[in-house]
C-alpha cells in the first residue's frame, strides 16, 4: 500500500468511527424519554392486568448485578459468577443478537481463543435498578465508546480484546445457552468485521453467524460479496443505519432489500435511537423510514432490534402495521419494557437478545424472566421456540 492510499483509508478510517461513536457519546445531550404507553395490549394479551414491576421482585432489592442471586432462578459459582441454577425451569436458551470484538483499519483483529475477564461495555456493579430502568451508556461509558471508536481505526483497544469468542461462550455455560447469533457490522471503510465473526463462529458449534455487507455503491460486487456468505451457510444479513450511515429508503438499501426478499435473506436490523446523536443519524433510523421498503417488498422478513431503543411505541406500531413480515428482540430493554412489548404484539413473534458484549448474559435473562413472572407459559416461546422457528434450527 503506497502512502497516498494508507492516508486516505486511515482518515475515512477514523472519520467514520468517528461519525459512528456521536450515536452513543454527545454529553450535552440526554436520551429522549422513552416513547411507552401510548398504545393498547392487544385484544387477545397474555396477562394484559399483570404489572410492570413484580412487587415480589421489587421487594428484593437488587442494585447490583452480583446480587441476581436473590432471584429464585440464579446461583454463584465458586469464583463468584452468576449462574443459571439447573432447576430453574429455563432453557436452553437461543439468543438473537451478540457481538464479538471488532478491530477496523490498521487494529490488529482480536484473537478470539484468549479467556480474560470480560469488561462489558456497561457496568451493572455501580448503584443502579438493574432490573426495571435501562439508564445505560451513562455519560463516562458514552465517552468512553467514543473515543475507543475513533482509536480502534489505529489500535485495537484493550477492552475490545476481552470480547473474544472463548469469553462469551463461558458465559453461554453459565445460562444455559443452546444458541447465540453473531452479528457483525460493515461500515464505509477499512472494515472487516463480519470477515472476522465468520471465522470466529467456527470455534463453537453453539454459534450462528449472520453475514453483512456495506451495499453501497450496489453493484455487482456487492452481490458477489452476498453470495459468497450464503454459499457458506449464512441465513441472514445485519443491517445498521447508524453504524453505516444508510437510511432503510436509501437506494442503494432499497436494492439490497430486493435481493434479501429475492433469496429469502433475514435482514435483522438496528432501529431506532437513544436521541443523543446528531440529528443527521437520527434521521437514518426512524421507525417510520422502515415502512418504505416493507411495504415495497412484502415478502421481506426483517427483525427490528432493541424493539426501537427510545422509539418503542414508533417501533411497535410500524411492526403491528406489518406484522406478517417483522418480528422483535428486546435486547437492552428493562424488565418493565418487556413485559409492555409482550402485551403489544404477537407473542410468537418477540425474541429474547442480549446485545452482549455491551450487556452481560446474566442481566437480560434476568429482566426476561422477571418480565415473565406472571406470564410464565411465554418463556419457551420467548427463551427459544419463536427464535428456533424463525431460524429454522432443528
């Protein structure tokens, strides 16, 4: 590579982390207040009168995630981990949405057989209602995502290298995981994650990776690209309008969105936002926006992550709008949004996720099976069924 193009890969390198970072980091701005209650429970609601707060839960008093213990479902292990206990009545458990260690431009890749100790992008050992609020990234985890963003494009930085393949798969062992989904991301330039998820995803057999691709400009070699990730098996692709700055109405979205439905592709897509990106990102994940290419294609499926972040109502009324064609993951979402999801949309059609490495294992099990206390005839369906179903796992 002469120095011409070293500086101009590293700059759009950086520039793009850069872009990508503002979603989590501005510390002037704070997160919209979640759009919740709005809507109805549907007609036919499981549980529709069960509160959102379990006061036998409430009762308990958990700040921490090492005090998950109190729960009826939960153990330690002798070094002091949270463990699913054996008769908790749960599992095994699929997964819809994880993330293993990215490196861009000149980072080194993250070798994916270290075991260290994890450092999860956020932190549930500070004070904090780990169970019924979400008030993740703070302003010191917002900053910090920032600025490893914008240095990942030049060194691969350190807390990246804890989130390795033999890390989360300890972790699957203690919750008593079947399956887990990878999911990478393609941004614009000197990417090379999905490259990297693929080849990790060969060191369990519990792994599913999706593919991605970043499809503009869409061309030939974009759909090269996806058919070398179906010849290998890849059921899915991930899609991140932040991350990529893409809006689903993009043409060049519009045109890989055909080719999803041509081939009968999953696309499992970001939706949504905290309110502290630029307004020009924000403007890329709209709910609303997604309606333009499910109505165009009506046999595309699609998931829509994280249940629309702040945008719950939005994500949930465009999903009821096409709810032949969409389904959900609640991954980073409190006990509380749970519950109120479940009793909004198709319960066969809701998946649990867990976003890690942002998110440990042990605190999205927890708040799915709090958010389950009163309905507990959902948690095969919720834990596996519905995730196996869209899958297609045997």
């Amino acid at each position: 590579m002469n120095r011409r193009t070293f500086i101009k890969l590293g700059g759009a390198g950086v520039a793009v982390a850069g872009l990508s970072a503002l979603g989590y980091a501005s510390r002037k701005k704070a997160d919209l207040p979640e759009s919740i209650g709005k809507l109805l429970p549907n007609e036919k609601a499981p549980c529709p009168a069960a509160p959102m707060k379990p006061k036998n839960i409430e009762d308990l008093g958990i700040r921490h995630m090492s005090e998950l213990d109190r729960l009826p479902w939960f153990k330690k292990n002798e070094a002091g981990d949270i463990c699913l206990r054996p008769d908790a009545g749960i599992g095994p458990i699929i997964d819809t949405h994880s993330h293993l260690g990215w490196a861009f431009g000149f980072g080194q890749s993250v070798d994916m057989t270290r075991t260290c100790k994890v450092q999860h992008m956020y932190d549930y050992e500070r004070d904090q209602d780990v169970l019924f609020t979400q008030d993740h990234p703070t302003s010191e985890e917002a900053s910090a995502v920032s600025h490893e963003g914008i240095s990942s494009f030049l060194r691969t930085p350190a807390r990246n290298r804890t989130h390795t393949a033999a890390n989360l798969s300890a972790e699957m062992d203690r919750m008593n995981y079947r399956n887990i989904v990878l999911l990478p991301i393609e941004i614009p330039h000197q990417s090379r994650h999905t490259h990297d998820t693929l080849d990790a995803a060969k060191l369990d057999p519990r792994f599913i990776a999706f593919g991605a691709i970043y499809p503009k400009p869409w061309g030939p070699a974009k759909i090269a690209q996806l058919v070398a990730q179906v010849k290998i098996g890849v059921k899915a692709i991930k899609y991140h309008p932040l991350f990529q700055l893409l809006a689903p109405d993009d043409p060049n979205m519009m045109n890989l969105f055909d080719w999803c439905q041509a081939n009968n592709i999953l696309v499992y897509s970001h939706i949504g936002y905290t309110g502290r990106e630029p307004g020009f990102m924000r403007k890329k994940s709209h709910p609303s926006l997604f309606e333009t290419p499910l109505k165009a294609f009506p046999k595309l499926r699609m998931v829509f992550a994280h249940t629309g972040v702040r945008l719950m109502d939005e994500a949930l009324e465009v999903a009821r709008k096409y709810d032949d064609q969409v389904w959900l993951d609640i991954s980073g979402r409190s006990a509380s949004n749970i519950a109120y999801i479940l009793q909004r949309y198709d319960t066969e059609k809701i998946m649990y996720a867990s976003d890690w490495p942002f998110m440990p294992l042990a605190i999205m099990v927890a708040r799915g099976l709090v958010a389950t206390e009163t309905c507990p005839q959902l948690r095969e369906r919720f834990f596996s069924t519905n995730a196996s179903r869209l899958l297609q796992l045997a």
